[in-house]
C-alpha cells in the first residue's frame, strides 16, 4: 500500500517586533515589525498590532530602525586599493584615468580578491545587501576576474550584479586606455556568453547575476557597444556604461562619432529598459525625456560626481520622466568609501542644492533601496512588503551624534548614519553587532593596505 510523503514542517518564522522607526520605501505601516519566513518576508506588522500566526522567534527591535537592504548600482571593487592616492586627489576624469589605468593594469588575481572582499564589507557594514560592480580590466592572469568576484560574494553571503566590463579602444586607436589593458572582442564576447551560462541567476531569489558592460564611449569601439546589446538581447540579460558623466566625455562623442551621448547610446541598440548608466549627468530636456519614455536606469553617483567635479545629475526630472533612479558609490578611487547610507545622505543634499530643501530625506532613501532595485531590474528587493526578499538593514540611534533626533527615519541621513547594527539578507543575519561573522576584519585591513601599497609601487 503506497505511503503518504510526511507533510514538511512550516518554515521558521521570526517577528522584528515593535521596531523604533520602519522605513518600507512603500509608504506600508511596518510600524509593529516584520515577519520573517523561508527567506522572504512573511507580514507587515501595523503599529500596535502582533503577527496573524504565532512566530517561533521574536526578536526585540525597539531600539531599531529598519529599512530594507540598501541596494547599490554602480561600483568598481578593484580600485579600494587606490583610495586618496595623491596623484590623482586633486584630478578630474580624463586625467585622473590616465594616471590610473598603468597602476590598475597591474592587478592580480590576490589584489581584486582582496579589493573585492573589502569593498563588499563594507558596503554589508553601511546596510547594503545588494551590489552592482563593474570589472573592465583583465590583464594577463587576471581572466578569471568575474568567477574570482563569484566566490567572494557568496563567501560574504550578499547578493550581486556582476558586470562583464571590457575597453577595446587604447590609445594607439584614439582611446584613453593603455593597449596592456585592452582586449580582442572576440574574446570579451565569447567570455561574456560563458559567464552568464555559468553564473546568471534568474528568479526572485537571485544570488549572482551577470550583465554585460562595455567601459564608456572612450574605451570601447561602437563595434563592441553594438554586439553587447545584441547578445544582452539573445542571453536576456542587461546592460551597463559609463555615460554624460563629464563634458570631456560629450566632447569625445562628438569628435569621434558625430553625436550627442544619447544620440551614440541610440544608434548602437542600448537606449530601452534593458540598460542603466552610470553618473548620468549631462543630458538635456530632450534627452532626459527620451530617457525616461525608454526606461532607461540612471546610477547617481553624488559622491564621485562632487570628488571629480563632474557635475550634478537632474535626479527629480529624470524620475519624472520615467528613467529609474538609483545610487551608486562609484569607486573607491573617485568616492574612497564604500559607503551606501552615507551616499543616500550625499544625494539629499547635492539634490537639494539643485531643487532646494523640500526634497526628503525619505526619497533619498528611496534612491538607495526601491529606486536603486528597479534600477538592476530586482523588483523582489528594496522594498518591505509580504512576499519580499527579506533583506533587511537595522540602524541604531544610540551614538552621541543622534542625540535630540525626533524623526528616526530623517535622523539616519540628517544626522550621518554610517554603520548598520544587523543586516539580514535572505532571511539570514549576515551582520550581527556591527560585525560580519566569520570575517576576520583585522587581517583583511592588514593584507588589504599591504596590497594597495605594493599596487601603487609598481
């Protein structure tokens, strides 16, 4: 006589109850806590009231502020090893990136691991759980760049959007980059097509994804541009590149192609819902609104935009026009943190330097955590609401600094938050008292500075 499978216990439930503030980035009551369940978010709790099924695990969040996990567009992991390096502290782009390019061609295969770990913790630190890295230089030994990167990941437990970068324009061809750190396109193609077979993850869930992303208009061919977005199309995966960040750049466009920046993203397939850029920031009326009737996503990088001089990227039009709007820290190079709590405070206020002082702090946030998921095209993240990854991030107000705060939510940006106490992801702390378990961060600092002092020695 068949036997009947035994019916699987429910999952695990644990109730953040009765948080000091909620932020759910969709205006949601989270105000009695969250509750967690197989990963995901279970329930919203409205204020005053206790889960609809009994939870098996409570954990106390009064002195809390949860919001979801800050998700962050637009990063280059390597360059943690060249923080405040002073021949570039005081440069803007094209100068800064020729001094640059020679000491990064030089990286290898323990440099990135490094740089790749310590970037990632410290973004898990500042409340991030998700992270968009763009890799574009794979000089010989380092080929294996976007599968070293892999592992990273999921040793720290985080989840990413990996991009296959690539330069095909060196200067022996009129491009910025030194030849060493150009590739054949054929190569970068057939790499490209590889990752996502091995890599790409689909579904709500999604750990490891991979897009594809030539550098900018200055290092790759429109040959390279043109054939990405082709394959993007057939892998159904998306696309990623510099654009409009400086006007050298939009000089650049015009000498060598005949078009403004978007007019160049238009003729070579990109301009859809399928691409995000990073920076962003010099584009027209016109522009902003061809932008935004094609979805295109925008990164604002507030910090490297101020470091570089580059300018101020029209965020609220952009977002009125449809564009996707998220954060990203950019490099460590040109921003030297990697912190995404303290980017959201850098764009409220470049913001409000632009359209004045009635922008939020809440829509800075908003920026950081749903903006920044519809962004990477993850509308599971970013969010606090039932059916949500529960990927999360818990601030403290206790520090001298928070001292006389009234709004919780406000405080975390008006008065510098820039360290969560918890950060969950998938259900699973990942920070606990401040600290990534498991993550020996003295070693990692120690091995880390060993590293970028060598790098910059050459």
């Amino acid at each position: 006589m068949p036997t009947t499978a035994p019916t699987p216990p429910p999952p695990h439930r644990l109730w953040l109850k009765n948080p000091l503030a909620a932020f759910t980035a969709n205006n949601l009551d989270a105000g009695g806590g969250v509750v967690i369940s197989g990963g995901t978010i279970a329930e919203v709790v409205a204020t005053g009231a206790s889960p609809a099924t009994p939870c098996e695990e409570v954990f106390d969040a009064g002195r809390h502020v949860i919001t979801p996990g800050l998700v962050n567009t637009h990063h280059h992991f390597y360059q943690s090893l060249t923080r405040a390096w002073a021949p570039v502290a005081n440069a803007e782009l094209f100068p800064w990136l020729k001094n640059l390019y020679p000491v990064w061609a030089r990286l290898a295969p323990r440099d990135l691991e490094l740089a790749t770990t310590a970037a990632l913790a410290e973004l898990l630190l500042s409340g991030c759980t998700t992270a968009a890295d763009h890799h574009y230089l794979f000089p010989d030994g380092l080929e294996d760049a976007i599968d070293l990167q892999v592992q990273v990941v999921r040793t720290l437990g985080m989840r990413a959007t990996l991009t296959r970068g690539s330069m095909t324009l060196g200067e022996n061809d009129g491009g910025l980059p030194p030849q060493s750190t150009v590739q054949d396109p054929d190569v970068i193609l057939a790499d490209s097509e590889r990752l996502v077979d091995m890599y790409h993850e689909r579904g709500d869930d999604a750990v490891i994804q991979i897009a594809l992303a030539p550098c900018s208009p200055f290092s790759v061919t429109r040959e390279l541009m043109a054939e990405s977005a082709q394959l993007a199309e057939r892998l159904d995966v998306r696309l990623h590149t510099h654009l409009a960040e400086t006007l050298d750049e939009e000089e650049f466009c015009r000498a060598r192609f005949g078009l403004r920046t978007v007019d160049y993203l238009e003729s070579v397939g990109w301009l859809g819902p399928r691409t995000w850029l990073g920076h962003g920031i010099h584009f027209d009326d016109a522009e902003i609104a061809r932008l935004g009737a094609a979805g295109t996503g925008i990164a604002h990088c507030p910090t490297s935009n101020m470091r570089l001089a580059s300018g101020t990227a029209r965020i609220l039009e952009l977002e009125a026009a449809g564009a996707p709007v998220g954060l990203g820290v950019d490099g460590s190079a040109s921003n030297d943190a990697s912190n995404m709590v303290q980017e959201a405070r850098q764009a409220l206020y470049l913001q409000r330097l632009r359209y004045g002082a009635s922008v939020p702090a809440e829509r800075a946030l908003g920026w950081a955590t749903r903006g920044s998921a519809r962004v990477l095209g993850r509308e599971s993240l970013g969010e606090i609401a039932p059916g949500r990854q529960a990927d999360l991030a818990l601030f403290t107000l206790d520090e001298l600094r928070f001292s006389g705060a009234h709004d919780p939510v406000a405080a975390l940006l008006l008065c510098g938050a820039d360290r969560a106490d918890r950060v969950m992801v998938g259900g699973t702390w990942r920070v606990l008292d401040g600290q990534v378990p498991g993550l020996d961060l003295d070693a990692l600092i120690a091995e880390h500075s060993k590293a970028a002092r060598r790098l910059v020695a050459g």
